[in-house]
C-alpha cells in the first residue's frame, strides 16, 4: 500500500509538472509572440524612415542632376553665343 501511494503521489506531482510546463510552454509562445509584433511593428516603423529617406536622397540627387545639367546648358549656350 505505502509504495502504491508513493506511486500514485509521483503521478499527481508527475503530472503537476507537465501541466506546470505546458503552462510554462504557453505563456513563453504568448510573450514570444508579443515581442515578434512588437519588432515587426519597430521593423514597419523603421522601414518607413529608410523608405522616406532613401525618396529624399532620389529627389535630392535628382535635383543636382538637373541643376548641373541646366548650368552646362546655359554655359554651352553662352559660349555658343559668345562665338
């Protein structure tokens, strides 16, 4: 009788323990899943930023591309003239 109670005890805490660790299990995939929405919501944020700066860096150099092109044109004209 004493080891069929010792038995059924480590049974009791056996299966404590599994539920113990699903919990466990449960609750690190709930706090994984928050933390992946929370750098995929940083990572959309960043993205963003990267995307708006790299449209300024286009436009920009698109700017000085056209500013330089218009500045040989005048001074191909103005020698053209000149001559």
């Amino acid at each position: 009788m004493a080891l069929k109670l010792e038995v059924k005890t480590l049974d009791v805490f056996g299966k404590s323990n599994i539920l113990h660790g699903i919990l466990v299990k449960v609750v690190v995939v709930v706090v994984v899943v928050e933390v992946v929405v929370v750098v995929v919501v940083v990572a959309a944020a960043v993205v963003k930023v990267v995307v708006v700066v790299v449209v300024l860096v286009v436009v920009v150099a698109v700017a000085v591309v056209v500013v330089a092109l218009v500045v040989v044109v005048v001074v191909v004209v103005r020698g053209l003239f000149q001559k």
